[in-house]
C-alpha cells in the first residue's frame, strides 16, 4: 500500500518533490539549470557551480554499489538482520545510501526499486539488475 | 624545531585521568573536579588560576555547568567546540592560539562521562530523532548502526579498494591489546587478545567483529594548556605542543567524498606543517582507536604510510611494544578505556610517554609524540604535535 506524500510532511519544502515523485515510484533528483550537475540531496545551491537555478529531473534509478555493510545486529524494528546497507553510485552522478534485497558485492549493478510504507512514501531501495 | 608560536612557547603543563572503568561512587563532576585539581597541581597551579575553560559534553550550554561547579570566577575565554571524539585535539588547537594571543594564560581542558555505568550507547540511528532531519528522510529508514556502520562501510570500501584483511585489521587490536598488558588500569589487562580472538569475535556490521570495536567505559581527563611563564613552576616536564591541525568532511556517510579518505589528511598537513615535521619524526603515536579501520586510516592519511598500504603497514607487530611506531600505547580505545570521547586520554598517553613516566609501556627516548582524534563517523579530525624539550 503506498501512501499519499500530501498526508506525509517531512517539513522540508526542498526534498517536496523528491517525496511526490516517491509516491509515484519515480526516482528525481535535483538538477542545476547552469551547469547540469545532478545533485542528492536536495539544497538551495548547485554544490558545483553554486549557482540557484536549480529544477527536478527523473534519473535511471541504475547505479553500481560503491560499498556495503551486512548488519548482523538488531537496531530498527522493521529490520530483521541480517540485511545490507549499501551506498550506490547512480550514473547521473549521486551516491544514495540504501538498502539492497538480493546477493550483492562491491562493483556490481543494481536498479532502483521500492519499499511500501505504512507511515511514509515509499523508500527507494535497491535490487540486483 | 620551527614552530609558528616560536617565539611564544606553548605547553601541556599538567595532565590527569579521571577514575575509569566502571564508577558507580562518583558523578561526572566529581570525577572531573578531581582530575581537574591533579593536573592543575602538576603545573604547580590551581583552580583560581583558570582563567581559560575549553570541554563540553558535561551538560547543556558547553562549558557553563562545570565552570560552575569547579567555582571559577575569573573566567575570560570560553570554547565548547563540538567535534566528538577529537574535541580536545581542537581544543588543544583553539587554547594554544588563545594562550599564544594572552586571551587567556590557564587553559583547563576535559572531560568525564559514566556512559557504561548509565548504560546510554546504543545503534539506533539517532538521527531519527529529529523527524524533520535530513538523516530521518534519507538514511535512519535503511537501518545502518551508529557509528559502526559508517565504519564497517569504510573498511569494506579499502578491502575493496586495496584487498585489506580482516586479519590486518585485527593487528591493530592486538597492538592496542599489547600495550593494555603492560598497563594495569586498562580495562582488558590481564586479559591478551590473538589475531584470531578478534576475527572469530560476533560479527556486528561486516566486516567489523565485535572486537574491531572500541570498548565502552567511564571515565575522562584534565589537561591544562599554559605559556612558558606559567609552567615554569610545573611539578612536572612541561610538554611543548609544536603544532596542532583539525578538520571535517561529512555527516552523513553518503556524503563522504571518498570512503578511504578522512579528514586526518588536512589535519594532519596542518599540524605537521606548523610544527616542522614528518610522519616519520614521530616516536610515539596516540590515534583515535575507535575501530579498526579509524586507525588503519590516520596511519595513511597522516603519511606514516601511503594511501591503500596500511594493511601491509600494521603487520607483523609495527605499533606494538618493541615495533617501530608505538602507537596507542595506553592500550587505546579498544583495549584501556573508551569514555565516549577519547581524544583527552590521547593527549594524558602522550605527555606521559613525553615526559618518560609511562613504566612498563615507556617508549624509549620519546621526544615527539602525536595524538589523533577522529570524531563522529570519521567526519571530524584533530592532530597535536606534542614534544618534549
């Protein structure tokens, strides 16, 4: 079941449309108008050019695992161990942290998917390609 | 020795632990105050001579409740620098150009925490805390273990990059562990540790066992930073601090530019720098051993080796007792005591091995010692150059 980002407030005007997008299932990142440099997470300024003319793109949601960890303990209880944390490199440039369901290694491809919430727009995580 | 303050010596003119381990008879200020009292009357001074106050995690507000308590009224230079764990490398930093610059002439430094006694670390990501934050939108909902995580993702990063080992790694522990045999307040004295011990140990957060890990102790320090005019009716050697450097990268790990590189290669440049020297002056290191791999990565990023060769670099006993860099030489965060924010026992280690008082685990002939601090998740770094004259 997904949910409504307009029922969700993360009281973050700038990461709005990133959420919206969620909602869809459509991963979006923040792209500067000057210089083209994609950017996550959202900010009021390019941290290339630092210009402010910044809008929203839709971006692959391909990636390649920059680094993992298998966690072995308990620390959220929606998170049954063990699991993997990852951060993923997407090809328009952003590093993500996230989460990868599947059998993964460091160098590998993997592709966007999505995890429903009850509380919360779902959650970009990620799966082999 | 050049220095920038040449002309305006610097020195840690006394140093103190406060009780550690376990202390369920005392409160952090108790323990502070004693500390503080001990270290101030190894520089032949006292309480109504601070007139320079740099801690902070004692209280809400920096430095305001301990000044307090310790009823200093002659107070003109206040810093509560919120670094982490290398706080008190930066506060060495800040009261040295204070000190340097007459702001203030006494600067008392430190801390005491009873976070094993109180039970207060846990995994959870507390950047979940606030529901608005960046961390509760874009990583407490991925479950990584604070801080051990960010750290396993480190080291599993240079094993990728460079093919570092779990068992090089764990020579690091053992190292640390070395030293703790030799120094009856350490927690796991009487208690060695083999290659093996550590790579069998729980795995928490792969590649990171239960013993890559720090311990969690109470305890803490005081240290006093003061001119030439002042230490010298010091009880004890005066150490010069010859340079000192800090630093920062990110907050939350997917924003670390590089796994493998931490902010110690700016601290460390600018420490070296102000002080004249090269990792390889260095006769006793004191770095932050809050994992493994936070010590694999000050041995490269402050050149004592090269990028991607600390593996190689911490075989065959290299930071042990009798190896050629003795580095954490108190036993360090994983085998003496870790009170939540270790760099102030970096810098007490330091001054002891300096002045030649460290007993059984005394490094022969120091004359330069370093202490590395690395705070939150490898995001701050504060280095001190320490020598004695």
């Amino acid at each position: 079941m997904s949910t409504d980002a307009d029922t969700f407030d993360y009281g973050d005007t700038l990461s709005r449309p990133f959420w919206e997008a969620a909602a869809r299932k459509e991963l979006v990142m923040q792209q500067c108008a000057t210089c083209g440099n994609v950017q996550f997470y959202p900010r009021p300024m390019c941290l290339e050019c630092r210009g402010t003319d910044l809008g929203w793109t839709a971006v692959s949601g391909d990636a390649t695992v920059y680094s993992m960890t298998t966690v072995h303990v308990q620390i959220d209880p929606d998170l049954v161990p063990p699991y993997v944390v990852a951060l993923v490199d997407l090809d328009e440039g952003p590093r993500l942290l996230t989460n990868i369901d599947g059998d993964v290694e460091i160098g590998v491809r993997v592709r966007v998917a999505w995890r429903d919430r009850d509380d919360a727009p779902p959650l970009p995580v990620f799966e082999p390609a | 020795m050049a220095s920038a303050l040449g002309d305006r010596p610097i020195y840690l003119a006394g140093v103190a632990e406060t009780k550690l381990g376990e202390v369920h008879d005392e409160t952090e200020y108790s323990m502070f105050a004693k500390a503080a009292i001990e270290a101030l009357d190894e520089a032949g001074l006292t309480l109504d001579d601070v007139d320079g106050l740099f801690l902070n995690y004692m209280g809400e507000e920096g430095t305001v409740q301990v000044g307090e308590y310790l009823g200093l009224h002659n107070v003109r230079y206040l810093d509560s620098t919120d670094s982490g764990g290398s706080a008190f490398e930066l506060f060495v930093h800040h009261a040295m150009l204070a000190v340097a610059e007459g702001r203030c002439d006494v600067a008392l430094i430190g801390y005491a925490s009873r976070q094993r006694t109180r039970r207060q670390r846990t995994l959870g990501d507390w950047t979940a805390r606030d529901t608005y934050s960046l961390g509760a939108q874009f990583q407490a909902p991925y479950g990584l273990p604070m801080p051990i995580g960010h750290y396993a993702m480190m080291a599993a990063r240079h094993m990728h990059q460079y093919g570092t080992t779990s068992e090089q790694l764990a020579e690091i522990a053992v190292a640390a562990n070395q030293w703790a045999q030799r120094n009856p307040k350490a927690w796991r004295y009487g208690k060695p540790l083999t290659v093996d011990d550590i790579v069998t140990s729980t795995m928490m957060s792969d590649p990171l066992h239960k013993l890559d890990c720090c311990l969690v102790t109470d305890g803490g320090a005081a240290i006093v930073v003061t001119n030439a005019d002042r230490a010298k009716d010091a009880r004890k050697k005066a150490i010069r601090v010859l340079g000192a450097g800090e630093s920062q990268t990110h907050w939350h790990i997917s924003q670390m530019p590089d796994l493998t590189v931490t902010a110690g290669q700016i601290a460390g440049r600018e420490a070296f720098g102000m002080a004249g020297i090269t990792a390889a002056d260095v006769d006793v290191f004191e770095p932050y051993d809050s994992f493994t791999i936070t010590v694999l990565k000050a041995l490269e990023d402050l050149g004592f080796c090269g990028q991607g060769e600390g593996g190689e670099f911490v075989q065959k006993g290299r930071l042990g007792p009798g190896g050629e860099l003795p580095s954490m030489t108190s036993g360090g965060g994983l085998s003496y005591n870790h009170p939540g924010a270790l760099g102030a026992l970096l810098l007490v280690e330091a001054v002891r091995q300096l002045r030649g008082e460290a007993g059984e685990r005394q490094v022969e002939g120091a004359e330069i010692g370093v202490a590395h601090g690395v705070g939150g998740f490898m995001s701050t770094a504060g280095t001190v150059v320490l020598a004695r004259e």
